[in-house]
C-alpha cells in the first residue's frame, strides 16, 4: 500500500512538472508576435535596393531575415519585445548595422550609401 502511494505522489509530481513546463513553452511563444518591416533604399538615386538580406539579430543569435524584394521592403515576424541590432547584407559583406526596439520602431526604413 506504501508503495502505491509513493507512486502515485510520482506520478503526480511528473504530471504537474510536464503541465508546468507546457504552460512556461506556450507563454513564450505566445510572446513571439513582434515584427519589423520597411524598405531598403540607395542613397544616390533613390532607387530600391532588392535582393539583400535583412537580419534580426538578438545579441549574437539571429532571430529572423527577410530577403527583400525587387522594390526594397523587407518583413520579419515572430519576434518578442525587446532591442535587436538589424544588419543589411548584400552576399556575405556588411552594409549597414542598425540597433532597433520593439515594439516602438516596427517601421524602419533605411538609406544606403
């Protein structure tokens, strides 16, 4: 009988840990819904600056990228509160770095050289 219990007081311990763990996975992604969109642009001429890469980057870990398109806007979803650094590339080399929060700034629009 002492041993049914001790298994059963396991057993319940090991349900609530699982549901706990559930509850904790589910509020983190329910916090994923941030986005940052705009468009990309040549300071010369104005023109839209298609098919470079748009990172997200939290710290040192990438959150998000977006390919922009042939009119230069970009869009990267799933993103939680908080400040990112936005780094343009274009192949492997570096354009433009730029340090965002959000949610204040879900519109950035930036000018290259």
């Amino acid at each position: 009988m002492k041993m049914m219990v001790q298994n059963q007081a396991k057993l319940l311990v090991m349900v609530l840990l699982v549901a706990g763990l559930i509850a904790m996975n589910f509020a983190a992604h329910a916090q994923e819904n941030e986005y940052v969109t705009g468009e990309i642009r040549y300071q010369s001429d104005g023109m839209a600056a298609g098919g470079l890469w748009v990172e997200v980057y939290l710290g040192s870990m990438l959150r998000g990228r977006s390919l922009t398109g042939d009119d230069g806007r970009y869009y990267v979803a799933g993103l939680t509160p908080g400040s990112f650094e936005i780094v343009i590339k274009q192949n492997m080399t570096v354009l433009l770095r730029q340090g965002i929060i959000l949610p204040d700034q879900h519109i950035c629009n930036f000018m290259l050289p």
